[in-house]
C-alpha cells in the first residue's frame, strides 16, 4: 500500500500562491526535551516488534489555508553514508554504511482534515514505532538500519477534494497528493541501536520517561531485598536451637559412627528427630539381629 511509494513523492510540489497564502511552519513542542538529549547525541531503539519514541514527536503546525485539506505523514531520512559507533564516551564513524532502505512514511492517524483543525491543536505522532524488521506489516513501524544516523522529517500534503486519491476511508493516496512542506528540526536526530550506548542517554531517558517509574525505584527495590530487617528473626535453618534439636538434615549424610541397628528399631527416634520418615520396607533391609 504505502511501500509501493516511490522517491518521486520526496520532491517538493508547489502549489499556487493562493493555496499557500503564508509560509508553512512546524515547532516541535517537546524541544526543550530534546535539546537536552541532542547535546550527548540522542539514541532510539529498535527492536523486532517495534519501540516507541521517546521523546515523542509532536508538532505545532501553521501556515496552512484553513479551508484546504491536509494529511501529514513523518519519514525517517537517513543523514549520511556513514556508520557509527560509541567509543571513548562519544560517537565516532564506522565505515560505509549498508545500502539505503526505502522511506516508509507513518500517516497521521487523524487522516486528511482542513488546515484549520491541523492549525488548532498538537499533532502527535507517538504511535510510531520504531523497528529493524524489514519483513513487518505494521502501517506504524518505520523500519531503521542499527548503527545509522536519521532525522525525522514531517510532511505535509494538500488533498485534492477527488473520490479516487482514497486508500480506504481515512488513508490518503500520498501519490496523488500536493507535498507543500518538507520539514526537518537538526535537534531531533538520533542513532538507531539495538541498546543504549551512553549512560548520560540512558539516565535522561530513566529521569524524564514517566514510564520509566520501574527504572528509577529499581535500585532501591534491590537494596532493600539483599539486606533484611535488623530486627528480623533468623531463619530456622540456620539456628542454633533448631539445629541442636534436629541434627540431621534429610539432605545431609548419616554420620559413619551412628548405627543403623540403633535407630531403625527405636519407634521413638522418629518422634524425636520429625525430619527423618521410616524407611520403606522394599528400598531398605534391616540388618538382622545377631541374637541368635
């Protein structure tokens, strides 16, 4: 459906001057986040199934004509021809990198709507996710290479008001529609892993992800487990007092010295000694009496 999307459509289209009575913008409502990752070089994971961003993209559009139609999508454009990798605490290039795969666009889920109800609100694009699946079927993964560098672009699209340009009900056709505006922010990019390669990434990511509560009260958790109470009680296996009353284990050994002919006949050894049950009669022969 999308896949079948050529490079063609990466090229602008201008439209005529009355369609676009003001220059296009976009800002990028979570900047301030993501400014302080881009100062370490921000890192995203991908995985099989597919990981959401975070920060999420979310963008305040304007300049749109308010009575046109629009639909949004968001591509991940590859920034080089280079590799990286994360030595001596910063990211350095690696070599050529692997040949280009296709953009596949992520369109937003609001489908096509006027410029005024893109111009009205925060348009997010946080069901992104971000894979290195080539094979998915999911519309909301965009497939990344591990060990590139990206930038996500927005793009905008004027709809022409024709029947034909629908995939389904609320899928533009993006072939048959206007590109109006191409927009990257340079904060924004990032290096697509498989793990988190700088320890400053991981700890901004653990301290602003609100879903990262589990991260942030993991060390106390551990702490806590390894050292018990001081006003615990030792454990039965390891007192004194029980050890004394029940010197033998069912795990450990008979001692060499004890005699078999001094417990086995003796009911009241067991009453004495609960961990120790009676042999079964067809896995242990007593030895015979030497009385006669």
């Amino acid at each position: 459906m999308i896949s079948t999307m050529n490079n063609a459509m990466c090229m602008p289209v201008h439209c005529p001057a009355s369609s676009m009575p003001l220059p296009i913008s976009a800002t990028v409502t979570t900047e301030e986040m993501w400014r302080k990752f881009h100062r370490f070089t921000m890192e995203m994971i991908v995985t099989k199934s597919g990981r959401k961003m975070f920060p999420k993209l979310e963008y305040n559009v304007t300049g749109l004509n308010p009575s046109a139609l629009y639909a949004m999508s968001v591509t991940m454009e590859r920034v080089d021809d280079h590799k990286y990798k994360f030595s001596a605490g910063e990211w350095h290039t690696n070599g050529m990198a692997e040949p280009r795969l296709m953009e596949r666009p992520v369109i937003h889920y609001d489908g096509v709507k006027s410029g005024e109800y893109w111009m009205d609100r925060k348009n997010s694009f946080d069901r992104i996710r971000l894979t290195n699946n080539a094979n998915t079927s999911d519309y909301c993964a965009i497939v990344l290479q591990s060990m590139h560098k990206y930038i996500p672009v927005l793009k905008i699209y004027e709809v022409p008001c024709k029947a034909d340009v629908w995939i389904d009900s609320t899928m533009p056709n993006l072939d048959c529609c206007h590109l109006v505006a191409s927009i990257k922010h340079p904060f924004t990019s990032f290096v697509a892993v498989t793990a988190y390669q700088n320890l400053e990434i991981t700890r901004l990511k653990i301290d602003m992800n609100p879903f990262a509560k589990g991260f942030r009260d993991g060390s106390d958790r551990k702490r806590n487990s390894r050292s018990p109470p001081h006003n615990e009680e030792p454990s039965p296996k390891r007192s004194p007092e029980v050890a004394q009353k029940y010197p033998f284990p069912s795990h450990m050994p008979f001692p060499k010295d004890f005699q078999e002919s001094q417990w086995l006949f003796n009911p009241m050894w067991y009453d004495m000694n609960p961990m120790w049950y009676m042999p079964h009669p067809q896995v242990y022969q007593a030895p015979m009496p030497n009385f006669w």
